[in-house]
C-alpha cells in the first residue's frame, strides 16, 4: 500500500510543479523546457532504463543476502555510465559557455539535459531496489524527499531565474539529491566481489535489458521528435500548447498504470520464484485484466473533464489548444499503456525481450508517416495524431505476438469484455454532464463515474477486484480472542 501511495504523490507533485512551471515560464520558454526535458528523459531511457529494469526482474530481498553479486554489478555499471556521462556533459557545455554563449543556447540545454538524465536515472535505479526489497516504507520516504526538493528548488528557479536550463538542472539535482539523503538505508551488507559472477551478471543485464532499452527508447522518441517536428513547422509557442497537453495526460494516465505495475509485475516475479514459469504467466494474463479494467474508465473519464480540467487548472495562455491537443493523444496513451503494462511483461517474464523492439520500430514508422502526411491536411493537431497512431500500431503487432501462436499467452476475455461494457456505460452516463460549468463538470462527473463503474466491478466481479477486496478486507479484519 505504501507504494501506492507514494506513486500517486510523485504523480500528484509532478502534476503541480508542471503546471506552475508552465505558467511562470510562459508557451515559448515551456516549449523549450518540454523539449530538454523530453531529451533528458531518452538519454535516461538509452542509459540507465535497462539498470531498473534488471533490478525490477533480477533484485529481491532474497537475492540481496544470497546473492549480492547482482547488486554489485548493477551499482558499477550505474557508475561507469554516470561519470562518462557528467564528464562529456561538462566538457561540451563548459566549452560552449567559456565561447560567450548564454545559458539558453542549444548546446548548454543540451549538456544540462545529459546531467538531469544522470539525476533521473540515480533515482529511478534506487527506487526500484527498494520497489524489489518489497520496502514499501522506504519507497515512501525517498519518494516523499524528492518530491519536496522538487517542488521547492523547480518553482524557486522558475520564479527567481526563469531559463529553462535552470529549472531543469534544479530537477534533475533533486533526484540525486534524495538518494544521497537515503543512501544509508539504501545501501546492501558489504560482501566481497566476485569477478566471474560479476562478469556473468553483466552479461545477463545487457541480453535481458537490451531489447527493452531500445524499444523504449524508441517510444520516448516519439514525443522528442512530435515536439520539435510541432516547434520547427509552428514555433515554441505550438510546441508549448503541445507538450503541456501530452505532459498532463500521460501523467494523468501513467500514473496508475504504473502504480499497478510497481506491484502487478514484482507478483509475477515472486510467482515464478515460487512456483515457476507456469504460474508466472498465469500471474501475468490475471495482471492485464487488472490494468484493462482500470486503465480502460480513466481514460474516458479523463476524456470526460478535460474542459473542467482545462478551466480550472490549465494557465489561461494554454487554453484552447489543451484539450484538442490533450483529447487527440488520450487513445494512444492508452494503448502505450496496454502495451507497457499488459503486453511487455509477457516478453519481460520469458526473458525473450527481442519481440518489443519490432512493435516499437513499427509505432516509429508510423508515427514518421504521420508525420509527413497529416500536418499538411489539419495542420499541428496532424502531429498529435501521429502519435496516437503510431502507439495504436505498436500495441496491436505486440498483442498479436503475445495472443497468437503456440506460445501465446492466456487472457481472462470475459474479464476483458465486461471492462470495456462497464466503461462504456459509465461513459453515456457522463457525457451529460460534459457541457456544464467546469467546478459542477468536475464535480459531479468524479464521484458519479467512480461510483457507477465501481458498481459495476462490484456486480460482475470484473477482474476479480471485488475477490481482492473482500480478500484484502478480511485479511485487516481483527481475530476474535479466545
């Protein structure tokens, strides 16, 4: 539970500090922020993103006492990348700035990019050591740490020293900060190194991570180049109204999907420690019902308040563009989502993770198309398109790999269809209520849509969450005495 609620408050202060950046910053400054950011995040990912993924698929508190060899090598390979990337950072934007050039000059934005990817990187490994120690209280505190020394030295940046290179530096130094903050309880028993096993570990890391860094990297690319393509053909400001609206929907949408994976995968995991592969992949077919089924209503209803969200949160110099921006890259995040969280750990459980970069190199084909082709018949809203159609191609070649074949994986359809009927309903019912002011918007839609699909889940028991619940529910129950 600890690390629910940890994630929902990353995702909550994230959400914030977005949104007064935008507005202290203005559209152009934002665009190029969005931007150095978007960069920062596919350095992180082409780095540091197969170090988490092999701590979330290799680490436990077992191995941490049994075999420390595989934190060791996960801790020197972050080593390694992280000097070598300080030091070119450094190097290039120290060169640029002793030539006379100001802070916002693309190279400095660059190096300062690099150094946050770093930062992001150092925080991401260590959260998720502690997500794989089943450490929720941990997880917690770091997370609470970097949120608070986020949101302070972002928004005091932005209002005292509003450059975009600045705003992201102090991000990125939060992050690193709030591991050093921890680095006690963070840190594993000292055990001497053994050479051999480090060197196996490596190996294993780079075959099973590989596959799922590029094709990672190659979603995270997507938004990079929508970005620039949208600044190049309209202007930092068009990029700004563009990244705000992907910023706060993919956050908006993102967040549980990977609040449920932070615990839906690591399930799998044990189940397979446990009780070997067969029961994993049983574990893994339960798990995507689970994100279908709670994924499927956010979407709608995020789609639902978007002119609420829009009036009552959004700066007044974005509106407008927000919600066509925002509405057009909903089906997309939601089929990103799907495929992160509901197809990817199919591969992820196997080790056979080669299958994820052909979906990825397919979305990126797509989206390439997109973007020659529909700009120049609805202008910038044909960038948002492009994306959304590119991770709809992704997840369906994906889902046709996992679903078919002789080794396709088994999924709960009834589980699946009832989902998508219960948000569909839920959906007319809403709609209604879409052309109201925005507080009664907000209002009313909230609590009616929780409160008509959580009915629903309830009567159909629609992907056994009403089974979890009353498990969950009876396990806190006292036991009578005597």
């Amino acid at each position: 539970m600890a690390v629910i609620v940890a994630f929902l408050l990353n995702a909550g202060l994230n959400f914030v500090v977005g949104l007064l950046v935008a507005k202290l910053l203005g559209p152009a400054q934002f665009g190029v922020f969005a931007l150095a950011s978007a960069g920062a995040v596919v350095l992180n990912t082409l780095l540091f993103e197969w170090l988490r993924l092999s701590a979330t698929r290799f680490y436990s508190g077992r191995v941490r006492v049994e075999e420390p060899w595989i934190r060791q090598g996960l801790d020197r390979a972050y080593a390694v990348l992280a000097l070598a990337m300080i030091g070119l950072a450094l190097l290039y934007g120290g060169l640029d700035l002793w030539g006379g050039n100001a802070p916002q000059s693309r190279a400095a934005v660059t190096a300062g990019a690099a150094l946050v990817a770093v930062g992001i990187g150092l925080f991401d490994y260590h959260a998720a050591l502690a997500r794989a120690r089943f450490d929720g209280g941990l997880y917690l505190r770091l997370v609470a740490v970097k949120n608070v020394l986020t949101f302070v030295s972002m928004s005091a940046v932005a209002w005292f020293y509003p450059e975009p290179v600045y705003v992201l530096l102090a991000g990125g130094l939060s992050q690193a900060v709030a591991v050093l903050v921890l680095r006690e309880p963070l840190r594993d028993a000292p055990a001497p190194r053994q050479r051999l096993r480090l060197s196996e570990t490596r190996r294993l890391f780079l075959v099973y991570g590989l596959p799922l860094i590029a094709a990672n990297g190659l979603y995270q690319l997507l938004p990079f180049l929508n970005r620039w393509s949208i600044a190049d053909q309209a202007g930092f400001t068009e990029a700004g109204y563009f990244s705000l609206a992907a910023d706060v929907a993919s956050r908006s949408l993102g967040t549980l999907g990977t609040a449920l994976d932070l615990l839906l995968f690591q399930l799998a995991v044990q189940a397979e420690e446990h009780h070997g592969r067969a029961a994993a992949e049983a574990q893994i077919g339960r798990n995507a019902a689970i994100v279908v089924a709670l994924m499927l209503p956010c979407a709608a209803g995020f789609w639902v308040v978007l002119p609420a969200l829009q009036d009552l949160v959004v700066p007044e110099a974005f509106r407008g563009p927000f919600v066509t921006y925002a509405a057009i890259l909903i089906p997309g995040l939601f089929c990103l989502a799907l495929t992160n969280f509901a197809l990817n750990p199919v591969f992820q459980i196997r080790r056979r993770t080669l299958p994820v970069i052909g979906a990825a190199l397919l979305g990126l084909a797509v989206n390439g198309i997109g973007l020659l082709v529909l700009p120049r018949l609805v202008g910038p809203a044909g960038v948002a398109m492009a994306q959304s159609l590119g991770m709809a191609a992704a997840m369906l070649v994906l889902a046709v790999r996992a679903l078919t074949g002789r080794d396709r994986i088994a999924l709960p359809w009834r589980d699946i269809l009832a989902a998508s009927g219960a948000s569909l309903a839920m959906l007319v019912c809403l709609l209604p209520l879409r052309p109201l002011p925005a507080w009664q918007a907000l209002g009313l839609s909230v609590p009616a849509g929780i409160l008509l699909y959580a009915g629903l889940v309830w009567a159909f028991d629609i992907a056994g969450l009403r089974t979890i619940a009353v498990e969950r529910l009876r396990n806190r129950a006292p036991v009578p005495a005597g």
